[in-house]
C-alpha cells in the first residue's frame, strides 16, 4: 500500500471512524459495538503511516475526541476536524517531515559561550524557530550575535517575530534557505533530521562555523563539544571541518 502525505492519512481515519460510528448506530447497533468497530477502523488505517508516533495519532485519535466531545466539552466531529484544519493551518503539509513543535527550554543554551566563542555581530540561524523560543535561548547565550530564524508556517513567524523583535524572521523551507553567510546554525529537530542536516553544512557552512542541535546527535560526526542542560538533554556541538567517526580523515 502506498503511503499517504501527512497528514492526509489522520484526515482521512479520523473522519472515517466518526462516519462508521454514527452510521452503526443508526442501523441500530448500540453505541458499544459502533465504538468498537470504529476504533478498529482507525487502526486498521494506521497502516498508512510507517512511524510510530503518527501510528498512534491516528489510533488514539477517534477514542480521545469521543471522550471529550462526550464529557464536558461536547464537540462534535465536526468541530474535531475544524481543529485538525486549524492545526494543518498553523503547521502546513509540507513542514511535517520535519520535527514538530519542539520548544527550546529556557536559558537551555546558556553555557555554550564556555564552548564557543564568537565575535560580535556573528550571525547565526534557527533553522526551525517555531514560536521563537530557540531565539530567545540564543540572545540569552549570544547577546552581541545578530539572529536569524526560518519557520515554514506563517502564523508562527507572525507570533515569533511579535515575541523576537530583536531577530529576522522569515517563512520558509530550513532546506531551501542557503546557510552560506552564517556563523552557526541551530536546530531542534528530528533525529531522521540530521543525516540532511550534516549534508547541508559541509556543502554551506564556512570552515571554522558551526552546526548546534539540541537533543539529537549527528551519529557520523565526533561532536567538538557536548552541553548537559539543566533537565539532562544534550547540545551536541559541531565545527567545521567535521570530524567522522572512524574515517580517518576531517
């Protein structure tokens, strides 16, 4: 079976388990058996997704929006699918592929000017600014450094940029946008992420800049420099040339 671009697939099981569950009931089964039968239909859809954490949106989705539509909320579903709407709207199609709304932890990257020092006006890049939080851990760690963000939804640029008057921000593809000119480039993505991450840098980035992620580790490249943040999470730490695990070579 050919897998469906997220996420049309939660669209569609969501939908489809909400349509199998009234219409059981109205050729007269109870709402027990409807229950049932829709929430296997949204399991069975589950196979239109190959990763674990859309695998279980779209299993959960169908029982968690009945429970609240039918405790203290009382949604219908069509308001469930007018919500899942507004979040496609917030964080469009194409940005799916990527992580999803990661937030960077607050004073999170405070310590890296003990590992790196870089002179004023640098510029640096948050390749996925989202709401603007790795923005404001960067000003926190670099306050002379002049900071870019990209984000492809645009209702988060807006916010970001109401929170990040000191920073540029732009909509935009993280991919797309040539890292030429910058001195570091940040990111909280995916671990899936950073294999094109490292691809980019060495193809953009100046020899001598750096590539930052929180969290997730660039498995070929030795890191020039590993952070412990205060809630235990890591920043790895790369400079250009990279050093590669069992190469041999920079």
């Amino acid at each position: 079976m050919k897998l469906l671009t997220w996420p049309v697939p939660a669209l569609l099981a969501w939908g489809s388990s909400w349509l199998i569950f009234k219409g059981l009931q109205v050729v007269g089964l109870t709402e027990t058996i409807a229950f049932i039968v829709a929430t296997c239909l949204g399991g069975f859809l589950s196979t239109l997704v190959n990763t674990p954490m859309r695998k279980a949106l779209i299993v959960l989705g169908f029982p968690l929006s009945m429970a609240a539509s039918s405790a203290t909320l009382s949604v219908p579903p069509i308001g469930w699918l007018f919500l899942l709407g507004l979040i496609v709207l917030v964080y469009p199609r194409k940005a799916w592929r990527d992580a999803p709304l990661f937030p960077t932890p607050k004073r999170a990257l405070r310590e890296m000017q003990q590992h790196i020092t870089l002179p004023a006006g640098a510029r640096i890049l948050d390749a996925g600014s989202g709401l603007g939080d790795g923005l404001l851990a960067l000003r926190d760690a670099f306050p002379r450094a002049e900071l870019h963000g990209v984000e492809m939804s645009w209702p988060l640029r807006v916010m970001s940029a109401m929170r990040c008057s000191f920073a540029k921000i732009r909509q935009g593809d993280i991919w797309l946008v040539d890292w030429r000119s910058f001195d570091m480039v940040y990111m909280f993505q995916r671990p899936e992420s950073m294999p094109r991450a490292v691809e980019k840098a060495e193809a953009e980035l100046r020899r001598g800049a750096w590539l930052i992620s929180l969290e997730f580790e660039a498995q070929d490249l030795i890191p020039s420099a590993i952070l412990t943040c205060r809630d235990g999470r890591p920043v790895w730490m790369y400079q250009l040339p990279f050093n590669r695990r069992n190469s041999g070579r920079v």
